[in-house]
C-alpha cells in the first residue's frame, strides 16, 4: 500500500490543527513522527483513520492513488490501514476473542478454524510476553497502561493491516517492554511487508528499529525531515521550539 498525505488541513473538533502535512509512506517502510506536544501527532493519525472528531478542510489523503477523504473508518481498515491509539479504551463485557473475531469478519479476512485462531492469539501474547489470562478478560478492562500498549500491537498482529500508524507504541512501557514491543512490530513489517508510521517522543524504541524517514512536525506542519541522525539531533537539542501554543 502506498498512503499519501497531500497538503492535509484538518480540525479537530472545529479548530485548525493540521496546516499543510505532506507526507507518503509506502510498502515495507518504517517512518517516524515526532514533535511537541500539541503539534498535530495524534491528529494526523485520526484524520488518517477517518476518526469522527476530525474533519479535513483541505488537501487530500490517497491509497494507492485513490482519494479516501470521504471513506468512513471500517471501509478505511478494509483498505488495511490500523491505528494504535495513543490512548487506548476500556470496553466492559467485550472479550478480545470476540473482539477480534468480529473484527476479522468485518474486513473479510481468511476464515481460520478456532484452534488455529487461538493458537495465534496465544502465539503472539506470548511474543508481547502479555499474559495468558489477559486474553480472556474484557478489552483492556483493568489493564495497567502497559498492557493496554502491548493488547494493541496484538491486535495489530492479528488484524494484519497494510499499513500501521502507531501512536506512541512506547508510552508507558517499561525497559524491557519497549524492547519487546519494537521487536514485534519489526517481525511484523517483516512477515507481512507493511508499511509503518510511528509516532514517539523518545529515541529509546529506535534504537531496536530502523526507520528510514524521520519526519518533525510543529504547529500543523512538517518543519524538518531526515534519516536516523536527526533523532540524536533531537534527543541532544530538543527541537529549538519549545510546546506549541
Ligand atoms: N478533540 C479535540 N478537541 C479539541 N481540541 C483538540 C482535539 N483533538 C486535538 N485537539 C487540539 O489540537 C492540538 C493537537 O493535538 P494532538 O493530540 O494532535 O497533539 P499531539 O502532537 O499528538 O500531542 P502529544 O505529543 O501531547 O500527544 C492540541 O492543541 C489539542 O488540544
Ligand atoms: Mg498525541
């Protein structure tokens, strides 16, 4: 899949927050979003997702060639996308089995028996060192900030998008975790050559990874692009700018 990100100007709930991204991420790559909190990170996933509190006012946002401005969420997951949520919510009485069973059917994924099923649940809990029991609870119910990060990166592995954005797949996570999880999500990329726009605030999960493209956004826009160095750059300097107004 190839995502592009023409000229995109979108609100959020009424205000301008996105100014003119430009952005393509295809096939197999890994790329990076940083930036000050409260410059349009999470935003730009969500207007990417078609979620219902953003609203593009301007530009274009293209699937291999085709404009999905107007397409709504599920039809945005059929094409392949998937957002990790920076905050992911708790929903009482739904189990992740049927969750993802659901789900599965909804973007017509191959049928797979329930052995087989489970086998790849508890296959990749067990990669996300997530515990067993977890699985059978409701989604993310109860779960400690960690553990709804990893139940997501599971989904993921289950749902098997053509492209990943993640929102801040390393908030929250302990050493170990963070470690854990970028290896996960390179297995991932690698088995099912996805492509991949990461959203961080720390050079920590990076240095498990490799992305190619390194991309900083303020105030709406991307104001600097690089390859990896740029993330040391950061990490010594800061972005010279401070937190958006
Ligand atoms: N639903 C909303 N209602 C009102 N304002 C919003 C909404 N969503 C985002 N905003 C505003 O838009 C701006 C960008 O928010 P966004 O969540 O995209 O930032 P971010 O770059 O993801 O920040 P962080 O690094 O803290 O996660 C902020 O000023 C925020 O208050
Ligand atoms: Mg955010």
């Amino acid at each position: 899949m190839i995502l592009e990100i023409k000229d995109l100007h979108a609100d959020a709930e009424q205000r301008n927050v996105l100014k003119g991204v430009n952005l393509t991420v295809k096939e197999g790559e890994l790329h990076v979003l940083m930036g000050p909190n409260g410059s349009g990170k999470t935003t730009l996933a969500k207007t990417i997702m078609g979620h219902p509190s953003t609203k593009i006012t301007k530009g274009e946002l293209l699937v291999d060639g085709k404009v999905i401005n107007d397409l709504p969420v599920n039809e945005r997951a059929k094409l392949g996308l998937f957002l990790e949520f920076q905050n992911p919510v708790e929903i009482e009485g739904l189990g992740l089995v049927s969750f993802l069973n659901t789900a599965r059917g909804a973007l017509n994924a191959q049928k797979i028996g329930y052995r087989e099923f489970m086998g790849e649940i508890k296959a990749n809990a067990e990669s996300l060192r997530l515990r067993e029991d977890l699985i059978g609870r409701s989604l993310n119910y109860g779960f400690s900030g960690g553990e709804k990060k990893k139940m997501e990166i599971l989904q993921m592995a289950m749902l098997k998008p053509k492209m990943a954005i993640l929102d801040e797949p390393d908030s929250g996570l302990d050493v170990d975790a963070v470690r854990i999880v970028a290896e996960n999500i390179n297995q991932f990329m690698k088995k099912t050559g996805a492509g991949a726009l990461i959203i961080t605030h720390y050079s920590r999960i990076l240095n498990y990874m490799n992305p190619q493209f390194i991309h900083v956004i303020s105030d709406g826009k991307i104001v600097r692009e690089g390859g990896k160095g740029l993330i040391e750059e950061i990490e010594r300097g800061g972005y010279g700018f401070g937190a958006e107004q």
